[in-house]
C-alpha cells in the first residue's frame, strides 16, 4: 500500500517536473520577450560579427537574454550569424526573434546628392550602409577599375548620378561602387545617347555642362534655357565664361570643398585651371558636381532660343534675366552688382 502511494506520488512528482521543464521550454520559445515602446526596433549586425557581438545589439532590446542565448544555441544560429538590418517587431517571441535575425535582411534606401568630390560621396554614403569612408573612397578611385569603365581622374564623378537607391545595409564597397557603374549604364539609354550625339557630346560631356547648370540654378523649369545658353555659346566658339567653374577650380586647387564663395572677382578669372571657362573653351574636362538627372536631361533637350547671356534677377530670387546682346546683358547686369555692393557680398 505504501509502496503504491510512493510510485504514485512519484509519477505525479514526475509530471510536475516534466511540464514545468515542457513550460519553461515552451516560454522561453514562444513568450514575448522585448522590451522596447516603439512598434519595431532596428538592429544592425556587421559582416564580421560573433554572436557575443549580435547580444551586445539586441540586449537593450530584450528582457531575457538567458532565454534568448539557449534559443539561439538550440537553433543553431550561434554559428550562422547573418549581417545587415533586422526589424524586431514589439512581443516578438525569441523565435520570432532568432527566425527574424537568420533570415529577414531588409533594404536600406541610399541617397546622394549633388556632391563635389568623391571623397564627399564617401562620407554621405558612409552614413547609410556598413562600408566605411575610406573603403569606399579607395574603391572609387581605384585606377583599374577606372581605366575599365572608361573614366579618368576627371569624369570619375560622372559615373555616380544622384538619387535614391535601395541596397542591403552589409553592402561592401565594391558592391555599392560596382551597381552605381550598373545605374549609370541604366540611365543612358539609347534614346539619351542619341540625343548627346546629336548635340556634339559624349555622355561625359553632357554631364560636365549639366553639372555647370545645376550649380547656376537651383529652378528646375529653368535649367532647359540655361542649357540652351551653353550649347549656343559652344555653338558659336564662344568660352562658357561660367562662374561656378571658376569656384571650383579654386576649391580643387586648395582641396577645400567647403568653401563658401558667393562673388567671383577678376583675379579669380586669371586663374591658370582647365576648369577656369573664362580662359578655356569649349565644356570643363569633367564635372564640377555630381548634377541632377533633371540637369542632364536639361543639356539634352535644352530650350532652343538665341540667348547668350544671363545674369541672377533679384527681383525675382532663384531666377535669371536672358540677353541676347552683351550690350542688352551688361544693362541686366547693373542690378546685379548693385544688389551684391548692398548686401556687402565682397567674396
């Protein structure tokens, strides 16, 4: 009778034990365990990392760790670590979690805009994927690959055209240098190359003038007339005489591209640079910025009129007055200069 009492209350122990074995198993699997406010929390884990790296990332983010390392272990993701950018969603359980981190890499959208240097669009895109500065910066002056593509230390910043582009955020800077070269031969199309041809200009060329539009105006229903105005000067053997390349030859010579010049004096136009279109003819060896697609497609289907002339109206900010005249120019000038004198723009 004892006996019996004993192997009873040994299997009913036995139960007990094994379904709070089975729950803990079950809650460590299955019950929520985050403990952000927000409805998803963003972790990012590099090419390189262990999986000591991965819970130093998400533990800010979880309210069991002890939980989430046995899951991890019994799944086998310790030594399956995935890089890039994981969205945890609030009340994930470490399933969840763990399915989450193996396999769900979501893009990241990638922008650039106008910049002036390649070591600048190395900064910019630095801030948006796992690629460092430097590793792109390399990348992108890389003379082979260069060379290959049919770009040299002038035109290399026509090769990169600002948007927005979609990647994984573990992109490597081969990778990202590698599909901008894809988005460049995307965007010229053969209608594109076509029109460049029928003005006289190779795809670097029209990306050189278009660069010159961009910096000149900011209006986009504008940069088609200020297109027109080059292509007729070009036309005519006239020199572009363009301020903005003025402005960046000085910032390409002093290698300072932050500096801030809102007047080019007449010194500046003695400058001895290729970049200087007020003493060299014809477009600049390479662009002066990484120019919009609306500038490129301003250069290829540029207004057609006769002006050859315009200055900055401040009557109308943002805008230019046209002349087809020196003489008609000179006079639109005047209010030009007098507005710079007021404001004591000297530089």
């Amino acid at each position: 009778m004892n006996l019996k009492k004993v192997l009873w209350a040994t299997a009913i122990l036995g139960l007990i034990i094994c379904g709070f074995i089975a729950y803990r198993i079950y809650s460590a699997i299955f019950s929520p365990n985050t403990q952000f406010n927000n409805s998803e929390a963003y972790v990012y884990i590099a090419s390189d990392a262990s999986f000591s790296d991965v819970t130093t990332s998400v533990e800010p983010l979880l309210k069991d760790m002890s939980s989430f390392e046995a899951v991890a272990k019994r799944k086998g993701y310790i030594n399956n670590i995935k890089a890039g950018k994981y969205a945890l969603k609030k009340g994930m359980n470490n399933n969840d979690i763990i399915n989450t981190l193996r396999s769900a890499n979501i893009p990241v959208q990638v922008s650039f805009n106008n910049q002036e240097s390649l070591a600048l669009l190395a900064g910019r895109v630095a801030e948006q994927i796992e690629a460092d500065s430097l590793s792109l910066l390399q990348t992108f002056n890389d003379p082979g690959f260069l060379q290959e593509q049919g770009f040299d230390e002038d035109t290399k910043l026509a090769m990169y055209i600002p948007n927005t582009y979609e990647f994984f955020w573990n992109t490597n800077a081969e990778g990202f240098r590698d599909r901008m070269k894809k988005e460049y031969d995307r965007f010229w199309t053969d209608t594109r190359l076509q029109k460049a041809k029928s003005l006289g200009l190779t795809p670097n060329e029209v990306t050189s003038l278009a660069a010159i539009v961009q910096k000149e105006t900011a209006k986009v229903d504008e940069r088609p007339r200020v297109a027109g105005v080059y292509l007729n000067r070009i036309k005519r053997g006239m020199l572009l005489q363009a301020d903005p390349t003025v402005i960046y030859a000085i910032k390409k010579e002093t290698g300072n591209y932050d500096t801030i010049i809102k007047r080019v004096l007449f010194r500046d136009l003695e400058m001895d640079s290729p970049y200087n279109t007020y003493k060299y003819a014809g477009v600049p060896p390479g662009p002066i910025t990484m120019p919009d697609i609306t500038s490129i497609d301003a250069v290829l289907n540029p207004e057609k009129h006769d002006y050859l002339y315009f200055v900055a109206d401040v009557s109308n900010f943002g805008y230019h007055m046209f002349a087809k005249t020196l003489a008609q120019h000179n006079r639109n000038k005047v209010q030009y200069t007098r507005w710079l004198n007021q404001q004591k723009v000297l530089r």
